[in-house]
C-alpha cells in the first residue's frame, strides 16, 4: 500500500503526491532499519503529531509496529520496542499513548512526550500499567524465524515463522501447526500448557504474508498449493532441527480460510507427517468459489490469471487451473484424522467446500468430524469462537496421545 497526499479542493495545479510508495522487498528508513511498506487498513482515530507528522500501525514480518510518518519529508521513523508488537492508540499534543503486546505477558500501557521533528526515535516511555507473564507460561518462549525457500531460483526466498512454546526441554514435546489467524491460536498455547500436556505452536508466514514487501505478497499469484505448501515444510523441517526437544513423530496441523487451504493441501500431500487436522472454513476447490464466494477475483487471480472476468464464454481451462491447485485433488490420499469448523453463513468461502471435503474423506475412510456453526467465516463470535477453540484442543489431544 502507498499513503499518498491530496490537496483539497483539488484543482489543475494540485494533484496527489505519494509519501510513502509501495515497497517491494525492503528499503532503509531512519536510523538505519528496514522498513517493508505499509500494510495497515486504518489509522487510530487521532493519530497527527506538530509538524505533519503522522502516527500509524502496520505489519513488519513477524510483528506489529509503529512508525511516525512525516508527510512532508516523506521520513519513517520506527518508535521501536524490541519485546513484541507496539500499537499507537492516541496522539494528543504530540504525547502518545500505545499499548505493547507480548505472547506471554499481559498487554501493557505506555504513554510517552514526542521529541522534535527528526529525534522521535529518542521517545521515552513511561508504563501505566504493569505486564506479568501469564501463569503457566513461565517456562515459554517465543522465536521469530528468518527462513529461506529451498528453490534457490525464485525471484523471492524469504519468508518467516514464529515459534510459540517450551523455551527447552529434556523430554519431547508435541508440537501444532497453526497456519492462518493468530487470535484463537494464542488460546490454544495456553490451553496446550495446561496440566501435564504440553504443545509447541508454530505460525508460518509463508511468501505472499504481508509484512515482508509487495514481492513477497504478489509472489503467491498462481503459485497456491506448491509454494504456500513448500514453505510450511521448509519452516517444519528447519524448527524441529533447530529445536530438539520437539517431536517430529507428532505433528497436528491447524488453520482457517487459506490457513486451512494449507492445511488440508499438506495433510494430503504428506499423508504420513500429520497425525491430526483442524481446519476453520477451509478452501477447498477454488473452481466453485470463482463465482459463488463473495471474492471472485481471489480465485482467478490465484489460479493464475491476471484478471478477474465474467465476459465471453466460460474459460474451461482457467478453471481446470483453479482445480489443479485446490485441496480437493489431494483428498484421497489424506490419513490424519480431520475435523472440519464450518460457518453455514459463511460468503467468503461459502459452507459447501467443507460439506464436499467431509463427504470425500469419509468415503476414503478417513476418521472425520464437521462441526457447523450458525455463524460466518471467522466464526468469530464469543460462543462459536470458544467452542471452535475447546474442540480443536481436544481433537488434536485425542489423536495425538493415541501414537
């Protein structure tokens, strides 16, 4: 994304002007760090500083950041904090109030005084608020991961993983692949500590993430179901060698939307990896969803076309491509048991694709469960949200601890 300047009311002599264009692999801001472009959808309600300077959130990589932007300059400037995401809530007279987030602590308030145009990065923050580890957690850690794809002649290798879980351990632990969104996945560490069970977490921001530069994003385009895939394996394969005490012969996998596109591309295509699969509306067949799902232009575009279009007769070869990259091709050969959370109001991938799944899965005698919820993609409501959460717990624990 490109945050571009308008001057109102625009006339001949007053046209837009772009602050910050569009990145594609990395450019140097302030200071000498690396900024990747904006990927943010909004800004805090009132995020302007003295002297053109605008406050905002967007993703880096493996977290979330703020930044300070100066519309007349151009200049970023990272307000950095080096233990997690930080969030601008609220500019006022130029003092800022954020919120920083940790995968293991509580949130924690900070309030600080902005320095003059060019030193912002010298802010000092004073806590309102206090942050402590969450109880069972004490013994957690979390690793962010620069990974590189084994496809040595791709225009775009690198892509990241953050590991959640045991910081060490003598015994092996059980570890779960989370491949879409983070909110329940949080939930899941911690429930996965409880007791004497204990689980690792990994989440793969493969290539075609935000956060690592519009390259990185548009490379995905027609490559869904390979290199998605192929970069889940690499982020696998590299955290089990690089952490020992987890255990390779125990490997669940998690996600939703394309997470469990992934998901479900993976448990088929290496039937003997994964003992067990959650998926949370799942992309199933991208053919159907070209003209029933309330993003059309999504499965074209990933199929491989360059654009979205309903004119002339129908494209029998574009949507064979669609077909090619979809799970559906891979079902027969799925082992682990799979279990399927399924919003019937879903439009963005609407309850059919998890309907057809199920019934293929059971006709090649897989063990598998469809849990359906009046509710719509996210499942995002409090109830459905917990149930969703609480079930995909017990399904992982009930397939593990029978190896």
């Amino acid at each position: 994304m490109a945050l571009v300047k308008a001057s109102v009311p625009l006339t001949e002599d007053t046209r837009p002007q772009t602050v910050v264009d569009i990145v594609g692999e990395g450019i140097k801001i302030r200071n000498d760090e690396t900024f990747y472009g904006l990927y943010n959808t909004g800004f805090p309600r009132r995020p302007w500083a003295s002297s053109s300077r605008l406050l905002l959130n967007t993703n880096q990589k493996t977290t979330v950041n703020s930044y300070i932007i100066d519309i007349v300059s151009g200049d970023v400037t990272h307000l950095k904090f080096d233990d997690g995401s930080q969030l601008i809530t609220d500019v006022f007279n130029d003092t800022v109030l954020a919120v920083r987030r940790n995968f293991f602590k509580s949130d924690k308030l900070v309030i600080g005084k902005l320095p003059s145009p060019n030193n912002e990065a010298a802010i000092s923050w004073t806590e309102l608020t206090s942050s402590e580890v969450v109880s069972g957690l004490e013994n957690c850690s979390y690793k962010y991961l620069d990974l590189l794809a084994d496809s040595a002649g791709d225009s775009v290798r690198s892509f990241n993983a953050i590991y959640l879980g045991p910081g060490n351990g003598k015994e092996k632990i059980d570890p779960a692949y989370n491949l879409a969104s983070r909110r329940p996945s949080l939930c899941i560490c911690k429930l996965f500590n409880v007791g004497s069970i204990r689980f690792a977490l990994l989440l793969v921001n493969y290539r075609g993430s935000i956060g690592s530069g519009q390259d990185s994003v548009e490379f995905l385009l027609g490559k869904v179901g390979t290199a998605d895939v192929a970069d889940c394996i690499t982020a696998i394969d590299k955290t089990l060698e690089l952490l020992p005490w987890l255990n390779p012969e125990v490997l669940a996998l998690v996600g939703g939307s394309h997470g469990g596109f992934l998901v479900t591309h993976l448990s088929g295509q290496y039937p003997e990896k994964f003992k067990a699969v959650v998926a949370r509306n799942p992309v199933i067949d991208v053919a159907p969803m070209s003209s029933i799902s309330d993003i059309p232009d999504w499965a074209f575009v990933e199929g491989g076309n360059k654009e979205y279009t309903q004119r002339g007769a129908i494209d029998n070869e574009s949507l064979l491509a669609m077909r090619n990259v979809s799970p559906i091709v891979h079902a027969h050969k799925v082992k682990a048991p799979t279990l399927l959370q399924i919003g019937s109001k879903d439009l963005r991938v609407p309850p059919h694709q998890g309907t057809e799944y199920h019934l293929r899965l059971k006709a090649n005698g897989v063990i598998t469960r469809m849990n359906l919820y009046e509710d719509n993609h996210p499942l995002g409501s409090v109830p459905n949200e917990m149930d969703n959460v609480i079930n995909t717990f017990l399904w992982i624990d009930k397939y593990i601890s029978n190896e």
